[in-house]
C-alpha cells in the first residue's frame, strides 16, 4: 500500500513539474509582450519597483511550508530570466555576423581578391619616408608577383615627438609609386577630415589599432566605397573589434577585412601578444576575411616567419608585414622591420611552406 501511494505521490510531482513548467513558460512570452511595449515607449527594461511590489505580493500571499527567502531566491532567478528573454528579443543581430551571411565576404582590390583563393599578402614600409625609399619596397613586392603595397603617410605615434608621417604629401608618393609597379595602395587613415581628400590616393582605408573605436571615423569610412581594413585595439575584446566592424557595415560598406594585431598583456618578450586564437573565432563568428600582422604583433624580426605560417595555418586569409630599404636608418618600428633581402628570404620559405602543406583556402 505505501509503495501505491509513492508512486501516486511521485505521479503527482511530475505532474506539478509539467504545470510549473507551463506557467513559467507562459509568464515569459508575457514578459516577451511587455518587452516590445517597453521599447515602443523608451521605457527602460528593468524596473526595480516593479520587482519589489511582486515581491511583496508573493509575500503576502505566501503560507506554504517554504521559507521567504527561498521563495523569493526562486521567484528572483524567474525574473532574472525574463529580463534576459526581453534582452535577447531587443538585440539586433549584427551585420557582419555569419548568421546574417553564411557565405564568406571576398574583397577584391586591384585584382587580388581576399577571402578566397590563396592567401594574400600585404607588405610595405612602417611610414612612407621618400619616394625612393617607397619605390624600392614597390619594386621588391612587384617582383614576387604581389598586387598590394601598405605605406603608412600618417602615423598616430605614443610620443608627440615620434615622426607623424608626410600627411598629404605621403599619399601622392604611394599613389605615384603604386601606379608605376602596379600595386594597390593600403594607408592608415585617422580623423574624419583627412578622409576626403585620401580618397583620390588610395585604394583600401586602413583604420589602424588606436582609431578602432574612433565612432566617427568607423561611419565615415561606412560611407565611402572604398574596402576598409580594419585593425583590433590595443586591449580590445574580440567582441568590441566585432562591434567597431558592424560601424562601418552599418553605414552601407560591406567591404571589410578584419586584421588581428597582437594585443597588450603583461607579456615583455613581445612588443604585443598575438591572439592567433582570434583567427578561427574570427572566422566563425563573422563572414569577413581576417589578416595577421606579423609586424606588430611581435615586433621581432626573428619571428616574424613562424608567426606568419601560425597565422596561415590556423586559417587567417592572409598577412601583412612591414619591409623598409634600410631598417637600420628607418624613421618609425626599425627595430622589426624586413630589409629587402630578408623579405625575399621571409616571402620564399612562406611559399615553400604553403607548398608543403598544399594550403589552399
């Protein structure tokens, strides 16, 4: 007879579980409800006052066996869940997310498409010094074949007093300079203003790590038709770097390619931290084509080839790297520049490596 009334008892359980379950599930599409009313009228989600009148109403109806504190411990997290429900309906999903776009973004410029295809390279000085200083990295890249050439003509540096770059002057050099080797022009853009008049000079808007959360910046290049670069932060999060790209897309611009930098930690040994994770996370989570630069990640000539093949095997679209005449003598970053010979050397054991692994995207 006690075994029937287990049973029963058990029964009955199941039973109050599967109204409970009910009820919780059909206070939440209330709450959905109550959500879209609350953002129709700009009224904020989370309402304190609220939360306390039913709190207080479950007191005061509450005589069960249960104490108070565990009744409002339980009733707390069913509110905590609903507000995340309304969260979850008020978020937007981003542009430049994969579960907008499943197919990969391919970036075309000057007849090197990035994205698809093999992986493409991205070499040139730190800072655009003089005409024959550009124009023998120019000669370098053009020889290998290379469609694109990175010169930066303003330089945001820590100190004030570091070299700021040629400004105007700079962008007619590379201009000039990639017309005659047949290169396409990537430059680092970084305030609004100068943004019009780079536009006749260069072929991709690079918005570099200390501009990445510059907002106005981001929807002004949104609104060009020019591809965008995009480099992470400092010390940004791969959601904030994610949010920075969904700027420019929201503006209209979907020709984005994302480019991991390193990162600051506490590590000395680097002058930044290469997040090579962020490549696959990159990857999965937007449909844009991602680039390691091996140059500021590191900051070490030494290793700039391991980290470049790490980039590429883990499935980075690409990498760009920084090449100068003379590093010795060079007015920005000597200390992790390429000279030409050891870019030869560093571009052969790159394409020996993506033989011997027949990397192919």
């Amino acid at each position: 007879m006690s075994h029937q009334n287990l049973d029963h008892l058990r029964d009955r359980v199941d039973e109050l579980n599967l109204e409970i379950l009910r009820l919780i599930n059909e206070r939440a599409e209330v709450v959905q409800e109550i959500g879209k009313i609350k953002e129709k009228q700009g009224v904020n989600r989370y309402d304190p006052l609220r939360e306390r009148h039913m709190l207080n109403l479950l007191k005061e109806h509450h005589d069960g066996p249960l104490s108070q504190g565990t009744v409002e411990h339980i009733f707390k997290e069913i509110f905590k869940s609903a507000l995340k429900l309304q969260e979850t309906d008020h978020k937007k999903e981003l542009l430049v997310s994969r579960k907008q776009k499943k197919e990969d973004t391919i970036v075309t410029i000057n007849g090197e498409t990035v994205g698809q295809g093999s992986p493409t390279f991205v070499f040139g000085p730190c800072a655009v010094e003089s005409y024959e200083q550009t124009a023998l990295v120019a000669e370098a890249i053009s020889h290998k074949g290379l469609k694109l050439m990175r010169g930066g003509a303003y330089k945001p540096r820590t100190s004030p007093y570091d070299f700021q770059g040629l400004g105007l002057e700079g962008l007619k050099i590379l201009k000039e300079v990639g017309a005659k080797y047949g290169l396409g022009v990537v430059s680092e853009i970084v305030t609004p203003a100068h943004l019009d008049e780079a536009l006749d000079y260069i072929d991709v808007i690079q918005i570099g790590a200390r501009n990445m959360q510059n907002f106005e910046l981001l929807k002004a290049a949104g609104e060009t038709k020019k591809p965008v670069l995009l480099k992470r932060g400092l010390a940004a999060t791969i959601d904030e770097f994610i949010n920075a790209a969904e700027y420019i897309i929201s503006k209209g611009n979907d020709q984005i390619i994302l480019c991991e930098r390193g990162i600051r930690t506490y590590e000395k040994a680097t002058r930044n931290t290469l997040d090579i994770s962020a490549v696959p996370i990159l990857k999965q989570e937007t449909h844009l084509p991602v680039l390691v630069d091996v140059t500021h990640s590191t900051g070490r000539r030494d290793l700039l080839l391991p980290c470049a093949k790490a980039a590429i095997a883990i499935g980075a679209d690409g990498v760009m790297a920084e090449v100068h005449p003379d590093p010795a003598v060079a007015l920005s970053d000597s200390q992790q520049q390429m000279s030409i010979p050891q870019f030869d050397e560093f571009y052969n054991q790159m394409q020996q490596f993506m033989k011997n692994y027949q990397i192919e995207k």
